[in-house]
C-alpha cells in the first residue's frame, strides 16, 4: 500500500542515487547498486521503482555525445526501464499522489530517446500537458523539448 510518506522515501531514494554517481564522487556501480537495492526493496505501485530510470539519466548525462545517442536502445538498460514502470506507474497499486507526473516524464523522457514510441506514447498520455522541468532541462527549454519528443511518440507509437 502506498502512503504519503513513500513521496519524501522516493526523493531521498533519488538524492542518494544522484549522490553516489561519479559526478559526486562516487561510481556508476555504487549508483546502480543503490538504485537496483532500493526499487527491488520498494513498494509495488510507489514511485520509488522509478529511482533506476533517474540512474540511468544520470548515467546518460556522463556519457559523451558519440556514445549517449544509443544509451537508452540497449536492451539491458531498455528492460530495466520497463521493469520500474512495471512497478511503479503501470502497477495497479499505483495512485496519482503530490509529484505523480514526475514518474511519467522521466520514463517518457528515457523511452523516447529509446526509440521506443508505444512506451513514450503511454507516457505521455498519461501525464498530458503536465511537463516537469527534469529531466527535459537536458533538452534545452523544458516545455520545446517535451512537446517535441511527445509529438513524435505520439506519431508513431
């Protein structure tokens, strides 16, 4: 069952990935290994599964832009995004709580730059116009970048 204070677990979920991540002196394996640790310990239906998708942003982000182009189509990291929405936003626990669109823009954000339009597509239909500024900021202009890769998911998902 979900309860309130799952919201303020997620967010500490999410500031200790990000802090162990290289770019604050950590390592990607200490970053996933916590996330991994953390979604497989969550809740069915709470959006802390979704600390693995915010890994792999934050892994995305330290990769040059030869090698980020193709991160997100690799079918490890692909089935680990489906696995956390699996269990978060499409479980039939999940409720709509404070801070519920966050969820579906970052997985909209990483199955779009997947290429893989049906996931985006549901994605973004779920949240509507609900844009977030992470992780589009990584875009540019949060808002442009959302209503691009939304048209295109929508299009051809």
């Amino acid at each position: 069952m979900y309860h309130a204070h799952h919201a303020f677990f997620a967010l500490l979920g999410k500031n200790a990935q990000t802090g162990r991540s290289a770019k604050w002196f950590g390592s990607e394996e200490e970053m996933f290994a916590f996330a991994r640790k953390a979604a497989a310990a969550a809740p069915s239906g709470g959006p802390l599964p979704l600390v693995v998708v915010s890994a792999h942003i934050e892994q995305w982000l330290s990769l040059s832009e030869e090698e980020d182009d193709g991160y997100f189509k690799q079918p490890d990291v692909l089935a680990e995004l489906h696995a956390a929405a699996d269990r978060s936003v499409r479980h039939p626990a999940f409720r709509r709580r404070p801070g519920w669109p966050a969820g579906h823009n970052a997985l909209a954000f990483a199955f779009a730059l997947a290429g893989d339009h049906a996931a985006a597509k549901e994605q973004f239909t779920a949240v509507g116009d609900l844009v977030t500024d992470w992780p589009w900021c990584y875009l540019g202009d949060e808002s442009t970048a959302f209503a691009e890769m939304r048209k295109v998911s929508l299009k051809y998902g």
